[in-house]
C-alpha cells in the first residue's frame, strides 16, 4: 500500500490503538490534520491551550495505562505544550507528541514559527525523533510508542516537518509488527539471588515497612504488592504518586509519608529497621535531609530503572526488572513460607503505630461539624466530597494546600484513581487532565479538587468541556489566596505576605461556569457543606463547578521541619512541633 507521510502517520497511531489525539492545529500541522479528517477511527480533541492538551493526555494515560497522545504545531504551538511534556516527564507518564515542523529547507532559517522543538524538550523526554523521510514514519512511531511504554515510562516527541507530509508525495507504507532498539533494553526479570537476599532479610526484621510509589501503578502491580503484603502483614504507606496501590482503608495503611504525610507513617519509616521501597524514588519530599533518614533501617529498592537506585538513598538490596515481575517472583516463595510470617509475628510493631496513630493522626470526622459560626475547613470539605462520592471516583487535582488535603483526606482503594502532578508540581493540571479521565471512562464519577490560583491556569478548557459535553465535578477550595505560598510565609517569613492575594479581583466562578453552560454551585457556610455537595452529584449530564469558601488561615499538617530536619522532625500544627 502507497500512502503519503500524512496519511502514514495517522495510519501508524491506529495501528497503535489510539483512541484521542489531544492537540490544537496549525499551519504546520495541517497536512496531518486533513489525514486525521478523512479516518473514522480516532478522534480528535480541541483543546483551548497546548498545554491543556499535553495535561489531557496525561490524565487520560495514568487512568488506563496507554500512552497519550498529543498534537500541536511548530513555534509557539510546539513550546506550548513543554510545561505538559515535563510534567509527564517527572512523573513517569506515557506520551507521544507529535509537532508539527516547518518545512526541512527552511530547518535553521528562522522561518514563520519555527523552534528547535528537539533541542528545547531534550532534557524532558525519554527520546526525541526528526521524521527524515516519509518511508521513516512507521518506525519512527512504532518505536516511539515502544520507548513511551517500556521500562521507566514517559514522553517522546516526534518532530515532522511539513515538506514530509506533503499528500502529493506516496510511498510504501509497511508498518512493522515490534520495534528493535538494539541500544534499548530495558530489564524485565529480576535476579533471583536478589529476592532470596529480600526474603531473609524480611525475616531477620522486626519493624518492616512497605513504602510503595508510582512506579508500582505503572507496573500494574496493585495486586501483586497486596498478595505480597497478604504474606507478610507489614504496614504500607504510600507516596502521593502511589495513593491507591494499596488500599487506603486497610487495617495495614499508615497513609501518605513525606512532606504532609501522616504522623504514623512518618515516624514508622523513621524508626523502621527494613524499609522495602517498591516503585518509589526517595525524593527530597520524602527524606527530609538525606543524612536523617531512617539512621536504623535495611533498604531495599524495587525499580525498573538504574539510574534511580542509591541516587539519594543507599541501597542495600536492589532488585532491577518490571515491580510487578520482581513482586510475582518474592510471591511465588513466600507462598512456601507463609508460615513463617504469621500475623503476630510484628504485633509489637503495630501496637507502637497504633500508639502514634492515637496521639496525633488525622482526624476524619471534621466533614460532622456544622457549626455556622466558624469557616468551613478545607478538610472538612474533602471528607463530605469523600463521603458523597463513596470514595468510587477519579479524583484528578492541581497544586497546593487542597492537593494535600484531597491526599490526606480522600482515601483511594484503587489505583489509577488519584491524579496529579507529584514530581513537577504544575498548576493547571487539574482541569485539563479530568478530561482526560473522562473521555476514557465516560460512565464514571470524575472528579477535579482545584483552588481559586490554580483553576484560573488553564480555565479555558471549560469551552472545550462544554464543545465535548464532559459532565465532570469541580470542586473549587477557595481560600482566596495561593494557600501554600501563604502557608510558607506564614511560617518562614513572619506572615509577610508578598504576591499571594488576590481577593479583590477574582471572577464570580458561579457566573464564569454558567457562561459556558455549565452549572455554577456556591458554598459559604458549614450547614451548606453536605446538601449542596449532594446536589452536584445528582447532576449527570453537565459539568458542575462548585465553588466552597473555606477558611483562609488554615494551614496543612503535618508538615516535616526542614531544612535539616528528619521524618521525625514535623510540624502538627501551629506553633507546635514533634
């Protein structure tokens, strides 16, 4: 079959099974936007912004699994959508981005819109390819997808001039049936002189911890780590990229560590004496100051990727290959062995966490309070949402105080549930990436936990809501101010309160939704809180921004003393420590 490089490229993404293609065209797009016109098979998203569609192709790869895809044009299109792909990049998400290029004779010229788009993204992509001639594409794609999906996972770029999608030019299409990187491959098995090390020293322990992180989400290996923990009863606390790997209401879960992790699983992994970090990458969110943390614990590292074993933390134990291989492999043993590791075997352990549980953990109970007289709190908020939705929904989230809150205080009992952005912390991801969610699951309950700062990001994309009919729940935490900043200048510089307010000039959000046609809901006292949540969710068939005032003085705890602090070293609330 002869096809021109146009038709060739969308030929290759069906071949690849894509569903969406995320992206806004332009003119050096528009040969392959005239292909994506005459195919049935995919569809085309519109989004507002570039940006916004690199965040919905996120959202809509860590709620399946599949790498997204995005779509844009030279210059302005192709820088617009860095903050995206670096995102994706942080967080070890799938993607292919595809960029339109100008002409290749016009390459170095400073043509119309042209940017080094290869040169600009390098350092936040796993691999970057230059279409070199039309007869290039099928394997350029093919193996782009390979690289996108495999091993430590993230986000390719494929750069395509427009002279090369020419729909005068055909060629031979054959599009290969697996890619062959002789210079790529990435490790699948792990050693098995490595699992038996993990094994004994589980035995040899008394104070386990399981502290499991995105990478296990991405491995699929949710239910592999809670087999593994069936074995063992060890406690299990998650990174916020992990939440919902391991069930968050189970007897075992001591809830998120780090920077606002729980006090139990904070002080757990500070005096644990084997500490098994599965899928997990010891960043400075969770160690506090490396010299600090955990001074009396074995570690062991689960990951698919080198470079990221004893880059902070020393390991003792590594064990390469896929999270969920490694984890078949310890299983399939310890289903000899089961014995071996009863239930009480670290009873004492427990206890001294439940002690810790009992002396300064969360409290779930806030969403009961109706009292008028005070300001709704942002947990209190959270939970209500928690308890309307059943805990069943996506949650997708921005940046800030409420993306803590909705990981202390919504529990997730699945993975793939909880989305945000862990590792480069961008605002405006919210939005954009529950639309994601919900062009993949459309019957499902998705739910977006947002501040008034970081919706205003990419609130733009509300039009592309209303032109798709996305019937998602915005939840707004409004506290008038960018909370976080706020929280740190309250407490670092003496409530100097610089650049963070912006109470005077914010939109009418109710009025701003309705706009689009969507249905604005607002919240401005306790007794409001549950009925008013209820009603958002009994509506289906638009989306619903509901935008809850809550108390602006309130800070989130814990929070780790840094710098020079150690996990144990926390702030419990205001003017108290550990």
């Amino acid at each position: 079959m002869k096809l021109a490089g146009n038709d060739m490229l969308i030929q290759s993404l069906i071949n690849e099974g894509v569903e969406y293609i995320f992206g806004y065209p332009g003119g050096a797009a528009l040969h392959i936007y005239d292909a994506i016109f005459n195919q049935k098979e995919m569809q085309h998203i519109l989004v507002r912004h570039e940006q916004g569609a690199t965040h919905a192709a996120d959202g809509y790869a860590r709620a399946t699994g599949k790498p997204g895809v995005v779509m844009v044009t030279s210059g302005p299109g192709a820088t617009n959508a860095i903050t995206g792909i670096a995102t994706a990049f942080m967080d070890s998400i799938p993607m292919v981005v595809i960029s339109g290029q100008v002409q290749s004779h016009l390459i170095g010229t400073d043509a119309f819109q042209e940017t080094d788009m290869i040169g600009i993204s390098r350092p936040i992509v796993k691999h970057s390819f230059t279409v070199d001639h039309q007869s290039n594409i099928p394997r350029i794609v093919k193996e782009a997808f390979y690289v996108a999906t495999s091993g430590r996972q993230g986000p390719v770029v494929i750069d395509v001039p427009k002279d090369l999608t020419n729909p005068d030019d055909l060629f031979d299409f054959n599009y290969p049936d697996e890619a062959n990187i002789r210079s790529y491959n990435p490790p699948i098995k792990p050693e098995e002189n490595q699992i038996d090390r993990v094994i004994e020293a589980l035995k040899n322990s008394k104070r386990p911890v399981i502290y499991a992180g995105g990478g296990t989400i991405a491995s699929n290996a949710s239910n592999e780590l809670r087999e593994f923990n069936s074995y063992i009863k060890a406690p299990v606390t998650n990174t916020l990229m992990g939440l919902g790997v391991y069930p968050g209401t189970d007897k075992y879960f001591l809830g998120m560590l780090g920077m606002h992790g729980t006090y139990q699983a904070n002080m757990a992994m500070h005096n644990a004496d084997l500490i098994l970090a599965v899928g997990a990458r010891f960043d400075d969110r969770i160690t506090n100051t490396p010299e600090k943390f955990a001074p009396r614990a074995q570690i062991v590292h689960f990951d698919v990727d080198h470079s990221s074993v004893s880059k902070i933390i020393e390991a003792d134990i590594a064990v390469f290959g896929q999270v969920k291989d490694s984890l078949k492999s310890i299983n399939e043993k310890l289903k000899l062995e089961s014995s071996y590791f009863n239930k009480d075997r670290f009873s004492d352990w427990h206890n001294q966490i439940a002690n810790w549980k009992d002396a300064h953990g969360l409290n779930h109970d806030l969403y009961k309070n109706i009292d008028d007289k005070s300001p709704i709190l942002p947990q209190a908020a959270v939970q209500q949402i928690y308890q309307t939705s059943e805990g069943r929904a996506f949650v997708t989230s921005d940046v800030g105080q409420h993306q803590m809150f909705a990981a202390q205080y919504y529990h997730f009992d699945e993975p793939r549930k909880w989305i945000n952005s862990g590792g480069l912390g961008t605002m405006g991801f919210g939005l954009p990436s529950a639309m994601g969610v919900k062009l993949a699951y459309p019957d499902e309950e998705v739910i977006c936990i947002t501040g008034e700062g970081s919706i205003q990001m990419c609130i733009q994309e509300l039009s592309t809501c209303s032109q798709y009919k996305l019937p998602i729940k915005i939840f707004n935490i409004n506290n008038l101010a960018l909370g976080m900043v706020k929280q740190w200048q309250d407490m670092n510089y003496d409530g100097r309160h610089s650049s963070i307010s912006y109470e005077d000039s914010l939109p009418d959000f109710s009025k701003l939704v309705e706009s689009y046609g969507h249905v604005g809901i607002k919240i401005t006292k306790n007794s409001e809180l549950k009925q008013k949540i209820e009603e958002a969710f009994s509506i289906n068939d638009r989306l619903v921004f509901v935008d809850i005032y809550v108390d602006p003085s309130e800070h989130v705890y814990p929070m780790l003393v840094a710098p020079n602090g150690s996990l144990e070293n926390m702030w419990l609330s205001k003017g108290k420590k550990t």
